[in-house]
C-alpha cells in the first residue's frame, strides 16, 4: 500500500476510486465502504484511494473538547492495509484545510490533484467548510466534472447505526465485547514498552508499561482485561491492567500487561495489544499483599476464560 503525506506527493492517475473521511475506528460501516471502493478499483482495473485527515477534523475543530482516538494514524494504515486499498493520502489538517469550501476541494484535491473516476461515501458524509458538502453536492458535482458517485447505506447493529461516538461510549464504559462487534474486529492498542514503577514485578507479575502511539489514544475503562498481545517475540495471551495504580498512589493512567508463558527482554519494543473481555474494574487494596492475591485470582479467572475460546484473533 502506498502512503503519501501530501498533496503534492500522490501521483495524478484519473483511474482512481477515492473515499474521503477521518475513518476513526474502521468499524464495519467504514469497512463496508472501503470494501466498495477496493471492489470497484479491481472491477475496473483503476487504484483505490483513500483520502483521510490527520488530525481528525473534530480533534483540530473542538481542541480540547474533542475526542480521543480509536485509530493513531498508524494503526488506521495498518487497518486499510490489510483490507487491500491501493494508496492512502493523509492531508494534514490545519485551519487553512478546514476553511477550504467543499466544491473547491472535489475540484481542486480530487478532481485535479488526484484523478477521480468514482467516488464512494457514506449516506450521512459531509465535508468541507463548515461540514457544507454532503452526497448532493457530490451528486451535482459528478455531473459537472464527469466521475461516477455510490452512496453507501449505514451498516446497524442491534437497530441502531454504528459509528465511532457509540464505540467510544462503549470503550468508556468498558465494553470491549461489544465494541468488537460494531468494529469487526478487537479493539487494540499499539505502543512501545517503556520503563515502568515495576510494582508488578515485586508481587511477582512482571507487566510490560506500553505507552500509547498517541497521547490522544482511547484507552478502555479503567480495570483488569484479558488481552492478546503481539510482540516481537510473538504473539501471547495474558492480561491487561488499565489506571492509576491507586495502591501505590499512582498519578498517572497507565497500561501494564501482563503475558501468560512469557519471559523474553521485549524493552522498547512496539507490542500491539487486543482487549478481549473486562474482568473487573480498578481497586485500591489495603496493602501490597492484598493487591497481590487479588491479582492471583485474575490471572486464574483470566486463564479459564481464554481456555474456553478459540484463538481467532
């Protein structure tokens, strides 16, 4: 898959399938139009594009107020990838994009810029200034400048639409089952392991610290998680502990994990690390021991649960 960061960079070939969208997530509706571009690339015989945003336009628009991510640019790569798309243009996202009209951008970015011969959307997309352009404009200006438009219909789950607010609000409540249902895959995480307090090693569970590929990375509810974790050493079971360490009086969120059957030196690594199921929510102990012995019966309940399932992951 090629990858250009910039206008300038992607080769102009009118031939191409494009998408637009921030994609956060690449949850099954994203999916679902994706997996129409590709095919409408290969029927064809042209390139499928995707055109996406870094930062996401509502990151850049509402500054703090704006939501955290399910995908680092990174990992949303990772994810286009493996569903086959040809190139991906990742437009920074500046003030001067956001101000840019939306007949402009058609015309000025996708038209001109890039080539287009059809174009695939969402049935609710809006883009440019002020979120004016939507699928009418679209349809308008395809009869202008000669390109093809489909309009994708939302993909539901359990009567109402999928989209990455909903996810999120799951994620936050720590329902990581069910946000592997509306995503079509596990939620992960990717980062590198750093050095940590180590408090998991004196009670005799090593953990690997990984810190985020993004300070503005979603990260589940707060509590114990049994994960599936990809590493340079392979690929392990084990659990995860998402919070404070409020036990040690911990001040900063953090993500340990803990692998099952694991002993390799993986410090400064990038790990990728899956959320299977929640087990229980954070907890201050009274003391060390305690956290200890609690943490004993995680790891059982953890290991009985992952014998039961098949490893599809």
């Amino acid at each position: 898959m090629n990858v250009y960061k910039s206008i300038d960079d992607i080769p102009y070939a009118k031939e191409s399938c494009i998408t637009i969208g921030s994609f956060d997530g690449i949850h099954l509706g994203h999916k679902k139009i994706i997996d129409k571009v590709v095919k409408l690339a290969e029927k064809s015989g042209s390139r499928s594009v995707v055109v996406t945003f870094d930062p996401i336009p509502k990151r850049l628009i509402r500054g703090k107020n704006g939501p955290l991510l399910l995908t680092t640019i990174k990992e949303k790569l990772f994810l286009l990838d493996k569903m086959g798309v040809d190139s991906v243009l990742v437009i920074p996202f500046d003030k001067r994009t956001a101000q840019m009209p939306a007949e402009d951008f058609i015309k000025e970015v996708i038209v001109s810029k890039i080539g287009v011969m059809c174009l695939v959307t969402g049935h609710n997309h809006t883009f440019g200034r002020e979120g004016s352009g939507n699928s009418d404009l679209l349809n308008q200006l395809s009869r202008q400048l000669g390109f093809d438009v489909y309009i994708v219909d939302p993909e539901d789950y359990r009567g109402d639409h999928i989209s990455s607010t909903r996810i999120r609000n799951l994620l936050s409540s720590g329902d990581v089952h069910t946000a592997e249902k509306l995503l079509g895959h596990l939620y992960f995480a990717t980062g590198e392991v750093t050095e940590g307090k180590k408090f998991g090693r004196t009670l005799g569970f090593p953990t690997a610290n990984v810190l985020s590929g993004a300070k503005e990375k979603l990260l589940p509810q707060n509590g114990v998680y049994a994960v599936y974790t990809e590493t340079a050493a392979g690929a392990f079971n084990g659990m995860a502990y998402i919070g404070m360490n409020p036990t040690f009086n911990g001040y900063e969120k953090r993500l340990e994990v803990h692998l099952f059957d694991f002993n390799e030196d993986i410090y400064k690594t990038e790990v990728t690390v899956h959320f299977i199921k929640k087990f229980r929510n954070e907890k201050k102990f009274d003391s060390a021991e305690d956290l200890k012995k609690q943490i004993e019966r995680d790891k059982k309940e953890t290991l009985a649960f992952l014998s039961k399932i098949s490893r599809r992951y």
